[in-house]
C-alpha cells in the first residue's frame, strides 16, 4: 500500500449531548478499499460525513494527503461521496447531470465530453448521455451518481450504504460496478450492510460500535478469525 490519504486523528463527536464517535482514529491508503461495518446508529455514516466534510469534529483533525482539511468545504475537498439517495437532477440529462461538477469547474467542453464517456464505460452505460433521469431504473440511477463521482477525478470516492434504496434486483448491478472501481486501484470508504461484498472487495474492513473501532483487519481475519466478542456476536447474528 502507499501512503495515507486521509488520517482522521483523536476524532469526536456528539448530537444534542450523545457521544456519537469517542476518540476515533483511522487511517485510509491510497488505492486501498476500506468497508466499515457494524450495528445501526455506531457511528459509520457520521465518520463518512466527517470525512467529506457534511459535518465538522467537536475534537480533533482530518488530514487529507498531508493537509489538515478540517474546515474546508465539501466543495473545497479532493473527494467525492455518493449517497443512499442518488440525487439526481431530474430535469437535466445523464450528461448533464454528470457534467454539472465539471462546468462549475470551468472544464472546456472536449474535457467534459471525454470525462462522460469515460465514466459511463466505467459504470456500464455506455450510450446514456441522452438519457433522461426518469427512464432509469434505481440501480442505473445509482451507477450515474457514481459516474459523476469519478468525472470529478476525486482521490477518494466515499459511499455511504449505496445499495441500501434499491431492489434486490439491482444491489448487484451497483456492486459489481464498485467491484469494477476497485479493479482499477480507486481509493474507496463504503459503509454497508452487504457482508458477502465487503468479504469478496475490501483490502480492509473496519468494524466500528458505540462510535469506536473495535477491530480491524483483513476480510479474511474478520470473518474467520474475529478477536473481539462483541464482533462475534455481530457475525453470528447476520452469518449463518
């Protein structure tokens, strides 16, 4: 692995007085795939949103690539999230929609166009461009939120819970894109629920509960070889 990308140091955080992440500390690589699993409510999204800047610590830094990012703006920081809502404009295109970053940036039109395509490829919908929001499945939606994500040429793409508004039908789609994202060494944090996936994709998976990490490791040791007993009684709950 190479070095980190994000290093969230000595964070805490808490909402209307409950301790929801207590000293946390988490180190990303570049290139590496990191899933964070655990219970409801132990903190995974509110470390993703502390990671892409849609909440601030009470305590504590985030460092991005050597520099302390704490109070810039998502808009300011070298990464993208894509959430459980696709957040789509519905009035605009598929390129358009992917677009959108790009020309808040000043990106010339050649650049815009050649990002489309190369991002569609890459989530499999070659040929959307004009496409209407509307015509798409949950699943497609899914994949143009993640093709716009990756136009933006972030260092780090963050998912929270992707699959988590979409039909049995087509959670593989979206996972099997990802799959695809992780072939081609893009640095991802993805909070699931999707243990088969984080078993088969992540370089390292994060078990995280009462706003703590209580173990990490390598697939393979977590769900074989798990250390911590509150880890073993999470997998012997949703592993059967």
């Amino acid at each position: 692995m190479n070095q980190p990308l994000i290093d969230l140091v000595n964070i805490s955080k808490s909402f209307d007085g409950t301790m929801v992440l207590d000293d946390l500390n988490l180190s990303v690589k570049e290139n590496e795939f990191v899933t964070l699993l655990g219970p409801s409510g132990c903190g995974k999204t509110t470390t993703l949103r502390i990671i892409g800047g849609f909440e601030t610590a009470d305590t504590g830094k985030v460092i991005f690539d050597g520099a302390d990012i704490s109070k810039l703006p998502p808009n300011k920081r070298q990464l993208n999230t894509v959430f459980q809502k696709y957040a789509l404009f519905t009035h605009m295109t598929i390129a358009e929609n992917i677009a959108f970053g790009l020309k808040i940036k000043g990106k010339s039109k050649d650049y815009i166009n050649d990002k489309i395509k190369y991002a569609l490829k890459l989530v499999n919908l070659d040929g959307y461009e004009k496409r209407s929001v509307d015509s798409l499945s949950g699943g497609q939606q899914q994949r143009i939120a993640i093709a716009r994500a990756l136009c933006m040429q972030s260092k780090i793409i963050l998912f929270d819970e992707p699959t988590s508004a979409l039909d049995p039908e087509t959670i593989q789609e979206v996972l099997d894109t990802m799959i695809k994202l992780a072939d081609e060494n893009i640095t991802m944090v993805v909070v699931t629920h999707e243990m088969g996936f984080a078993r088969q994709v992540a370089d390292r998976v994060v078990f995280m509960d009462h706003g703590e990490i209580i173990e990490e490791g390598t697939p393979e040791h977590f769900f074989t070889n798990p250390q911590q007993e509150r880890v073993k009684q999470f997998l012997g709950k949703i592993i059967r």
